[in-house]
C-alpha cells in the first residue's frame, strides 16, 4: 500500500491508484473536479485539466516536488507522496485558468439550456472560476445537429471531453461519431452524417458534462429543479434496469441513470428504459432519490440537506404518505 497526503488528509491506497481516486476516497469535498474523467469509462481523463493539483512532494524516496500541476486523473500516487488541491492558493489560481479557457468558446445559455442545474461546468465556474471574462473574441458557434431519433447535439456547448466518444467505443457495437479536426476547429461530429441508434447510445446524454447532447423527449419540457426524482427499476433483459425517475405531477419527464457523489451513472441503462418506458406502471417505485451531489435540485424541495424521508411514498402531485409502517429507502439516509 501507499502513503499519501491529500490537503493534510492520509490515507492509504493500492498501487496503481491515481492522485484522483484517492482523493474521491476521501470525499468529494477534498476530491478535484473531473470534467473528463469518467471512472466508469476506461481511458477516459487527460483532456480538459481541470482536474490539476500540486506535487509539494513527490514521494518518501525523492520529496522533490513536481514543478508545475499535475491531472490528478492521470497521476499515480507515490508512497509518501504529498498533494495540494485547495490548500494551494496558486493552484486555486491555475484551476481559473482552465476554466476560463473551458468557457471561452461556451454560450452563456444557461437560462434555456436543459443540463442547467445540473451542469459540471455550471458548478465549475461557480466553485472555480472568475467572475467575469476577459474573451473579445466571436465565439464559435454551430447549427444544431440530430443525432438519430432521441439524442440532439448542440456543438456550441461541448467541451471536447471525449464521454460520449468513449462511450460509443465501450459500450456500443459500433462508433459513428467522433472527434472530427484537431485544435480550435475541434468539434464532435457523426461520420456522413449518420445517426447514433443502438440500445446503449442514450447513455451518452448522461456522461456529457454540459448541455452539449440533450435528450429530445426532454428538451424545454421543464427546469431540471422544478422535477422530483424518484428511484425505481424494472425487470429489463438488456440492462441493470436500476434507473431514476424525474416527475413533474404524475408525469415521467424523463427517465436517467442514477448518478453518484461525483455525478457519474452507477449502471449504465439501455433505451428502451431510458426513452419507451416512461408511465409510472412500467417501474417499481423504490422511493425518493437522494441527490448526492451539491446541486440546485437538492437545494429546493424535500431533498433539501439530504433529509430523506423514512416512509413509503407514492408518486403525485406530491409525495404522499400511503402508509405508516416505517420503511427504510435509501441506507445511505440513515
Ligand atoms: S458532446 Fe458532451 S460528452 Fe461529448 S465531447 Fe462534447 S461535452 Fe463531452
Ligand atoms: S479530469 Fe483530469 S484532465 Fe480532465
């Protein structure tokens, strides 16, 4: 095992761990923001540097510190190994540098975007970046793209962080799309023009940090904040069938996988329950979900401050009590 030092937290961690997973051992308040790196997705990581700390020491054999920041996600921990991520002031520094660049081409469409509420680079720039921007500069913009019958892209929002085509590689049979030219003329693109269409492709509406690929049974039909997500799974013969359920009175708006602390799917879902799946008697209903991550949709109703309530709830206009035998939901509530 290894010794490292995180923000003056020790722990240790296997061989092979990245400075990253072992600061998410610790907890998302010590771990750095990850805009590319997916753990579920190999290879993902090492595209958008949001994730960079300081080495003050590289390790108990040569306590050399690393002479500029490092991706976390793509750095292993060394024994003895010493990392600032928000102790560091100049660090704090580079991270709004980074995420100045990650905004310079980036619309300020947030009030009709479908991701806001729960968009990473909204809660970047909100916990890392400047307030204002110092880009003179026309921003690039594209024409909206439909990426087969359920999925749109909106190139003007992505960032390049290379989920979605990882996903398509790992998940899917066949890839058509991709990172299409190189450098500032960088953009995601289908091959000709094909669409996305097999059972896994919506999965990349879940990885896609911003608003870039947007689910289109959804599109405009509300602000994420105003739906209640409740968990729930079905009996599904191509995927985990273990999904999250976002309501607006009886109506299932749309259907996601559930995402953890670090807002990353714990099971990646299939179409049909994703898309064709959407009347409250195709689930189960398992209860409310707890919103792990700090997010606007946590902060507004009865998820507020993780207080999750003991009982069996059915799905309306509200959450009703419909019985008053203690029933325990979610183990993580206790
Ligand atoms: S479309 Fe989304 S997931 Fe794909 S590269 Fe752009 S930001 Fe990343
Ligand atoms: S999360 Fe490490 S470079 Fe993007």
């Amino acid at each position: 095992m290894l010794k490292v030092t995180i923000d003056g937290q020790t722990i240790e961690v296997p061989e092979g761990t990245t400075i990253l997973q072992a600061a998410r051992m610790l907890g998302p308040e010590v771990a750095p923001p990850a805009m590319c790196y997916y753990s579920k997705l190999e290879t993902s990581g090492g595209y958008c540097r949001t994730c960079i700390v300081k080495v003050s020491k590289g390790s108990e054999k040569d306590p050399r510190p690393m002479p500029k920041p490092v991706a976390s996600c793509r750095t292993m921990v060394m024994d003895g190994m010493e990392v600032q991520n928000k102790t560091s002031p100049e660090l704090v520094e580079a991270r709004k540098g980074v995420v100045e660049f990650l905004l310079a081409n980036h619309p300020l469409d947030c009030p009709i975007c479908d991701q806001a509420g729960e968009c990473h680079l909204q809660d970047l720039s909100f916990e890392h970046g400047i307030e204002s921007t110092r880009y003179e500069f026309e921003r690039r913009t594209f024409k909206k793209i439909d990426l087969g019958p359920h999925i749109q892209l909106h190139m003007t929002r992505c960032i390049l962080c290379y989920r979605c085509v990882k996903v398509a590689d790992q998940l899917t049979p066949e890839r058509y799309h991709g990172v299409l030219n190189r450098g500032d003329v960088s953009e995601i693109s289908t091959y000709i023009e094909k669409s996305i269409d097999n059972e896994f492709s919506g999965n990349v509406i879940d990885v896609c940090p911003v608003g870039a690929l947007t689910d289109k049974t959804f599109r405009f039909k509300s602000r994420v904040w105003f739906t209640k997500p409740v968990d729930a799974h079905r009996n599904c013969d191509t995927c985990s069938g273990k999904v999250t359920l976002w309501y607006k009175g009886d109506d299932v708006l749309r259907v996601t996988g559930r995402k953890d602390a670090f807002g990353e799917v714990a099971d990646f879902i299939c179409n049909t329950c994703r898309f064709e799946t959407k009347k409250t008697s195709d689930w189960v209903i398992e209860g409310p979900r707890v919103i792990d991550k700090k997010s606007v949709i946590s902060a507004n109703h009865y998820l507020s401050d993780l207080k999750v309530p003991d009982f069996a709830y059915e799905v309306g206009e509200d959450y009703k009590k419909i019985d008053d035998t203690p029933k325990l939901l979610n183990p993580a509530a206790q």
